[in-house]
C-alpha cells in the first residue's frame, strides 16, 4: 500500500503499556475534532502523529468548540 492512500494524521492513545492507534484521519480538523471528543470520554493521554513523518505534532493547543 502506497503511502498516499493512508490518513495523514494518527490519533494515539498513550498506555501504560506503550501507544495504540485509535483513528486515521486525512485532515488535522478531523484529528483533532477525534481527540477532542475521546479525551471528553476517557482518560487517557491522546497525542495526534503526522503519520508521514512518525512525528507528534506540537504543540497541539487549539481551542474547544465545547467550551
């Protein structure tokens, strides 16, 4: 599989045991409306990826539509 075809951004999970990829998504909107709805529901570290570069991108501050 090209590397084209897959999602942009990774949304990860972090663990005790390591990261685990919750979600793909193609645009950083996307990641981050996905971040922000599953760090309302659980408590867990969320980090969003550029799966192109393995990189976290940071910072990832942007302000909530929920707020």
């Amino acid at each position: 599989m090209k590397s084209e075809l897959i999602g942009r951004y990774e949304l990860r999970s972090i663990t005790r045991d390591g990261q685990v990829i919750v979600g793909i998504y193609d645009t950083l909107d996307e990641a981050l409306g996905a971040k922000d709805y599953r760090m309302r529901s659980q408590d867990l570290p969320m980090v969003i990826y550029d799966a192109h570069s393995g990189q976290p991108l940071l910072p990832m501050a942007r302000e909530s539509k929920y707020e």
